[in-house]
C-alpha cells in the first residue's frame, strides 16, 4: 500500500474511533465535521441536519470562528445546491460551486467566497438524514474522486454515530423523566 493510502486509512480509523467516542448529539456532529474537513484538506466544513420543514435544524461548521460564523446570521436554508445534497443518495463535486445551475447567486456578505465544492449525503436508515458540504480544496484546485470517496466511506459511520447519540440523549432524557416519576410515587405513598 502506498504512503498516501495508509495515511488515509489511518485518517479515516482515527476518524471512526473519535467519533464513536462521543455520546452528546453536538459533540457527534462536530467532531463528525471536522474529521471530514481534516480528511480531505479542505478549508471548510459543514454538516447540516434538515428539520423537514425547508430548514437545517442544525448546520455545523468546521474551518470558521465562532464569530465569522455569527455574522453570517441565520442558518441557512435547504434550498440550491444545499438542498440537492439531501434530495438523494449521490454525491456531488464540482470546482466552482458558483458554476452549478443549482447555486442560487446568493450568500450572506460575511459568507467566505468558496469555489471547489464536495457535497455528500448521509444516508440513514430513515433515508438521507443530513449531509456534508466541503468547499475549497487546500492546494488544489479541486476534490478528487479520491476524497469523494473518503467522505463516502465516513457517511454511515456519521449515519450510525448520529444516531447512537440521538438515542444515548433520549436514553438519558427517559432516566430523569424515571427518577422524577420515582420520585413522585415516593412522595404520594409517604403521604398517604
């Protein structure tokens, strides 16, 4: 095996050890993106959760502060080439994003200018339950179909990492929900 595919094999185990690690939905999510981000070499990162209602109900960054994130406002919406991403199971890749008849001509004025693009679905037993979005490929001018599939290979462990966490926090959520009716009987029997 050459030196750059045990590096991206070590990557991709590193990744999947890291992830499986995490038990707090946001925690999956971010550390999900930045493994993606890191695999690949590209400068930004995101993975966006949809609510089902034209929405992200979560889209988390790697790449940016905290305070460039901010002042781009709102999440965005699933909508153009964002959407597409969650509209079927295949990947997309393209050098600049600006280019693809699906981009909208739209970004916030604090949006960084992205040209090289990677999109990928994340496939769960639900269908597609959120996706990756890579933009400016660090010293190329492009993602490879090298880097495609890495990302494709991350996507169901994300998938399945996503929801082993969902169900950690509703386990979690059911526990106190247990104790506080626990609790509740002992009070109601010690007062009767």
């Amino acid at each position: 095996m050459a030196d750059g595919s045990n590096g991206a094999v070590r990557a991709m185990s590193d990744a999947v050890l890291a992830i499986a690690r995490e038990r707090s939905v946001d925690t999956v999510l971010q550390r999900i993106v930045h493994s993606a981000r890191e695999l690949v070499g590209a400068r930004y990162a995101a993975l966006g959760v949809p609510d089902g209602q034209g929405n992200f109900a979560r889209f988390i960054t790697s790449g940016m502060t905290d305070e460039e994130v901010a002042a781009m406002g709102p999440l965005p919406r699933t909508h153009g080439l964002l959407g597409a991403m969650l509209e079927s199971a295949e990947s997309h890749r393209t050098p600049d994003i600006r280019r693809d008849p699906r981009f909208r001509g739209w970004w916030p004025a604090a949006h960084p200018v992205m040209r090289s693009f990677m999109g990928v679905p994340i496939v769960g037993g639900d269908g597609v339950v959120g996706a990756f979005y890579l933009t400016d490929k660090e010293g190329e001018a492009e993602f490879t179909a090298a880097d495609q599939g890495l990302i494709e290979m991350l996507a169901p462990h994300a998938a399945l990492a996503m929801e082993n966490a969902r169900l950690s926090e509703r386990s979690r959520e059911l526990s106190v929900v247990e104790e506080r009716n626990r609790l509740a009987r002992d009070l109601h029997d010690s007062l009767v």
